[in-house]
C-alpha cells in the first residue's frame, strides 16, 4: 500500500489523457487480484509457445541418445503388427516409383495403400492400446533401431517403413524447398503487384472490393484449396503442360501459392500504405507520373516490408500440410524436375503420423521432422519480425 | 520533367499490370468458388445434411462431420475466447506499449500466428494425448486407457491454441478503438480500473470480441493438420457423446473421401457435397465477420 501511493505521489497526472488519474489513490483488493491474474492469462501465450517447443523436442529427443534408457515400445509383437500392414511397400523402389496418383484407383500400388488405411479408426485404437500397454512394460530394443536411424538421417531415401528403414530427411528437405520455391515464384509477383495496384491505382470502390475478396482467399480452408488442386487445377495444368505425373510439385506449388497471396498481399499492402504521404506528394510535386511514383519512390521505400511479406508467404507454404498431402503426389523423389511428385516435411507428417507405433523411432524422426519445421517458421517470423521492423522504420524515420 | 508519348504508354502499361494481376486473383477466388458450386449444389439436400453416410460412405449424408465440426468449435471458442480477450485487455489497458514484457507477449502471438497448423498437431499429441492424457488416466482410471488417447477434447483444445493469436488481433483492435475519453470519464465518476474496463471497455468493444469469435470459428472449422491425429475419425457410427469420444469433421472428411476411400469417383458427387458445406459455412462467417470489422473501423472513423 504505501507503494501504491508513493507511486501516486510521483505522477498523479495521466501522461497520455492529462487527466488526474484517481485510480492510483485508492488500493482496492479486487482491482489488484483483477490486474494479477490478467497479467498471468496474458503471458499463457509465451507459455505455450515453451511448451510447444519443449514437448516437440521432447518427442523427438530419444533419436539422438540410443543408449538412455528412454522406454521404446519394440517388443516383438507390436513390430509384427507394424510389419503386416506395411507388407505392400517394404519396398524402395515400389514407394518411389508409385508416385501415388492420388484419385486415379486404377493404380495397383495406390490401390494397396488404400486398402490399407481404410478403416484406420479402429486399427489405430487398438494399435495405441497396445503399445501404450508396452510402453509401460519397455524394452530396450530401440536402442539399436535409433542408432541405425541417426545414421540414414542425412541420406536422400526416405523409407521409414521396411526391413532396414532410412530416414532420408534430406529427400524431405529438398522436395520442401522445391515446392517452396514453386509457389513463391508463382505467389509473390502478382500478390506484390495486387497490392501496388490497391495502394497506388485503386479508386476507394474498387480498394473496397478487392481488399474483403482477399481477405476472403484469406478464409479458405487449405483443404478447400487442396481439394480444387486435386480436382480441377491438376487436370487442368496437365492439359496445358502435358506432363505425365498428374500431381506434382508445380500443381502443388501454384495451390499453395494461391494460399500465400493473401499473406504476401496483405503484409504488402500494409508497408506500402505505411510510406509516409509526403514522399508521394513530393514525387508528384517533381513531376514524376504516378506510375513513376508507385515504381520508383513508394515501392523501393516499402522493399524491407515486402521483404517481410515474402518472407512469411514462404514460412506458410513451408508447413502447409493439407494442400502438400493432396496435391503433390507424395512421393520422396529428389529430382530437379519441377513435373516429378515430391513429398514436404510436412506432409509426411500429416501422412505417417496416423500410422506409427507411438514412442518408436519412425514416431521419433516425425516429430524431428516437427522440430525442424518449428525452428524454421520461427526463425523466419523473428527474422521477419525484428530485423526487417528496425530497418523499415529506419528508412521511414528517415535515418 | 516533360512528359512524353513513351513514359505514357509505359504507364499504362505498367498500370495495367498491376491491374491485371489483381484481376487474376479475384478471378482465381471466382473459380474456386465457381467449380465447387457447381459441382456440389445438385448434392446438396436436407436429406445430405441431416443423415448418417451409409453403404461404406459411398451413400448418405455428413450430419455426424457437420455435428462434429460444431462441437468442434464451440468447445474450442469456450477455450480460445477468454484467454484471447484478456490478453487482448493486458495488451491494450495495462501493459505499458514499450515494456519488454508486452514486447515479449506480441511476439509470442505473432509468433503462435505462423507456426504450421501440423505442428500444433504434434503438441496436441505429445502433450495433451501423451503427457496429460497419460497423467490423467494414471490419476483417475488406474492406468486404464481413457484420455491418453485421441478425442474431440484434446482436439478442441488443440485447435483453441491455434485460434489464439486470431481471437486476441481481433479484440485488441476493437479495445482500442473505444475512445479514451470514454474511460477518462469513467475514472473521474470514481470507478476503479477494473470497474472501468468491465463496464466501459468490454461493453463498448463487444462487436471485436465478436468478430474475433467468428473468425476463430472459421478458422477452427477449416483447419485439418490440427486434428489429423488428435482426435478426428475417418468413420465413427455415434455422434460424440463424451469428450472422450473420437469425432467426425468436416475438413477431414473431405480429406479422406478425396484421398483415401477405395472408390473416389463413386463418392465424387459427396466430395464436392462437402468441401461445398464447409465452403458456405466458412464464407457466411468471414463475411460476417468482415462486415462487423468494416462497422467498428467506421466507428473509428467517425
């Protein structure tokens, strides 16, 4: 109490308002228990952002000591069970080359994997039952198994499910990176020049139609977007590209792409609005057109937050997950054709994940999988966020 | 500068440029939504709506995923929107704009906002499936298996995280378009801080908490990768009686019927049905959602 009102006593005058601020007078329980236990609800979002890196990390822990006695869930019978529903593709070449058309049923191999995850629900509960009961029994079997992994880690075969498994995550990288690549080449230039439109050109009607339709691409579910890929857009690029995989990373790149726009757009549109006035009245002051204008003095002021929008258009396609499973083709194949399928880190995720036996090392590498995009989306949004933020109200600010 | 022919045409044609990549993305939108349209219109019924599916999914309707998509997000915004609105007051009544703590917040929901849906996935499972849920059956059942496995609880939850940062742009942007004059003179007539901020500010920023809601929801209904493995079912014949049932959704199920059913183009009219539903449902509540943030901007305004 007597803090509180030295506290008073140092400034009872509102800086912002100019008003006396009779708040600071009086102690009253309720306020400060109402002030205590806000304060602590606003930080649950820095908490679970530790715990979401905590928990990953955890899971994907066990991979790197194969000699701690972490419980692994090898027991015999639970690597029988893994075995039989994975009997189709025990084999490299059979995976890669199926290239899962996705849709097409005529495909043997595709045809396989269906059958195989049809009915999942009830095959995924009692596999979790069961390995859960071994999970408490633990055997150190794993150990081995975690050794052999870490080695194939760097490797370009992504088998995770046969005699020897490898877990290539290279191949995973490098087909994440291509499709990246894919779809920002496709989403950046024309969100980029959208927004320039909309914050140079428009006229107020037509800024008033095309902001609320974006932010309505904004709403679209990914697998909405997904589905349209799988559907309608793969038919219809393989028609005019003539192509023979139908699902490939160029159809999944343009679905993520038109997933970005709104990102790229939006972040866009803002740094452009944010370019003080005075630039573009002294641009046109000179003489410059307005096309002059909007090229070369607004655009090149806003470059650090363009920067920033790109940025996060790639952090969003990087762990799309629902339009990667769809429209892709999933398979690990590492070729530069941008025509081939691939398969994301993130979509082998969504993919896998429904299917391992919890707490061996194929469910540990997912969750390395995890992590690594995790470090990634966050090291992008900090990079996005401190370092282009400094720079762009530097140039603004005129420093 | 004297303007010439050249520099003329030049802007035109750059003008047109940027013009034309803006029509290129409303006429991507006005595809989209076209093709889905049309494909799933004739599907749509009372009979699509309200019905179980039947003959292994390649008949009937997707009442138990509509049912499921709102358990969904009902448990989710009981969840996400208080947590999200008192941030969302911390942020803009008592945090100071420049302390580090506040700095440290926004980052933290800038930073909740990009992380990859499946990611949220993966926290779902190895925490609340594989820690709570294990802790919890350990604790109450005696170790039986009942929580530490997939449900719509831990889905919901899961998906509270993820409609986190949406909720708490959305309130904050309301909070702070209630004019400071209003509080000023809610603290001259002797009301407290707190006093002020539940009788002034929430009252008078209730179409943000709204709009923030609405959003979530959209957001939630949509977002597939979450709940791939914490709790959504390919088929379950039972509406989800119990947070600890599995449950049908559906974004998942387009998922699976596209991807994973043995005769996609037998179920290619319920495929279009579905991704049609959620479409409108996700449209009505963005629309919605954009007219009630245009109203509280114009309120700014004037």
């Amino acid at each position: 109490m007597a803090k509180k009102t030295k506290k008073g006593k140092k400034s009872i005058i509102d800086s912002e308002t100019g008003l006396i601020d009779i708040t600071r007078k009086k102690f009253r329980w309720s306020d400060y228990l109402a002030e205590k236990l806000i304060k602590g609800v606003a930080f649950l979002s820095i908490t679970i952002i530790a715990l979401i890196f905590f928990f990953v990390f955890r899971e994907a822990f066990p991979i790197f000591t194969p000699d701690k006695s972490q419980p692994k869930t090898e027991a015999t019978n639970t690597k029988d069970l893994v075995q039989e529903t994975y009997g189709e593709i025990v084999d490299n070449s059979a995976n890669s080359n199926a290239q899962e058309t996705y849709g097409e049923v005529t495909d043997p191999a595709n045809s396989a994997e269906v059958q195989e995850t049809y009915g999942e629900v009830v095959d995924t509960t009692t596999q979790n039952k069961t390995s859960e009961k071994i999970y408490q029994v633990s055997s150190g079997s794993g150990a081995d198994e975690n050794r052999a992994a870490l080695k194939t880690l760097l490797g370009k075969e992504w088998v995770p499910v046969s005699e020897k498994p490898r877990y290539g995550i290279l191949a995973l990288i490098i087909g994440t990176f291509k499709i990246t690549i894919i779809s920002i080449l496709f989403a950046a230039p024309i969100a980029i020049l959208a927004a320039l439109y909309t914050a140079s050109f428009a006229g107020k009607r037509m800024k008033e139609f095309i902001k609320p339709a974006i932010e309505l691409l904004a709403g679209f579910p990914s697998v909405v977007i997904g589905f349209f890929a799988l559907m309608v857009l793969a038919t219809f690029l393989q028609n005019i590209f003539q192509y023979d995989t139908r699902l490939n990373a160029f159809v999944g790149g343009i679905a993520m792409g038109i997933a970005a726009i709104p990102i790229i757009f939006t972040i866009t549109e803002d740094a452009l609005t944010a370019v003080p006035k005075t630039y573009n009245e002294a641009s046109l002051a000179l003489g410059a057109s307005k096309w002059q204008t909007a090229f070369f003095v607004i655009l090149p002021a806003a470059t650090p937050g363009i920067f920033a929008a790109i940025l996060l258009g790639i952090g969003r396609v990087f762990g799309e997950t629902m339009i990667a499973l769809m429209a892709t083709g999933n398979a690990p194949l590492i070729g530069a054709n941008p025509f081939e399928s691939v398969r994301t880190l993130a979509a082998t995720i969504g993919a896998e994940m429904a299917e391992v036996v919890f707490g061996d090392t194929h469910y540990n590498v997912l969750f390395l999988i995890g992590s690594l995009l995790f470090v990634f989306t966050f090291a992008i949004n900090a990079i996005a966020e401190f370092y282009v933020k400094g720079k762009l109200m530097k140039r603004i600010q005129g420093k | 500068m004297i303007k010439n022919k050249k520099d003329n045409i030049k802007g035109i044609l750059i003008e047109g440029l940027t013009l034309s990549s803006a029509l290129l993305i409303i006429a991507i939108i006005l595809t989209m939504i076209t093709v889905i349209v049309i494909g799933g219109k004739s599907q749509i019924s009372w009979e699509f709506l309200t019905s179980f599916p039947r003959d292994g999914m390649t008949k009937g309707g997707i009442f138990p995923a509509i049912y499921g998509t709102a358990l969904l997000v009902i448990i989710m915004s009981v969840a996400a929107v208080p947590f999200g609105t008192i941030t969302a007051i911390y942020l803009t009544e008592y945090a100071n704009e420049n302390s580090i703590i506040a700095k440290t917040i926004r980052f933290a929901v800038r930073t909740l906002a990009v992380i990859p849906s499946i990611i949220y996935g993966l926290f779902g499972l190895g925490f609340f499936i594989k820690f709570v849920g294990v802790q919890m059956d350990n604790v109450f059942m005696g170790g039986q298996l009942k929580w530490g496995q997939p449900n719509i609880l831990w889905a919901s939850l899961t998906m509270a995280l993820l409609t986190l940062p949406v909720v708490i742009v959305s309130v904050e942007e309301a909070l702070k378009t209630v004019p400071k004059e209003l509080r000023a003179a809610s603290l001259a007539l002797g009301a407290t801080k707190w006093q002020t901020i539940w009788k002034v500010v929430i009252p008078g920023s209730i179409s943000g908490i709204m709009t923030g809601t609405i959003l979530a929801v959209s957001r939630g209904a949509g977002e597939v990768a979450p709940i791939l493995f914490t709790g959504a079912a390919y088929y379950v014949a039972t509406l989800p009686g119990s947070f600890a049932d599995q449950f049908m959704v559906l974004g998942y199920h387009i998922y699976v019927m596209t991807t994973q059913s043995a005769n996609v183009d037998q179920t290619l009219p319920i495929q279009f049905g579905t991704t049609l539903v959620l479409l409108a449902l996700t449209f009505i509540l963005n629309i919605s959602a954009i007219v009630l943030r245009y109203r509280i901007r114009k309120k700014k305004i004037g």
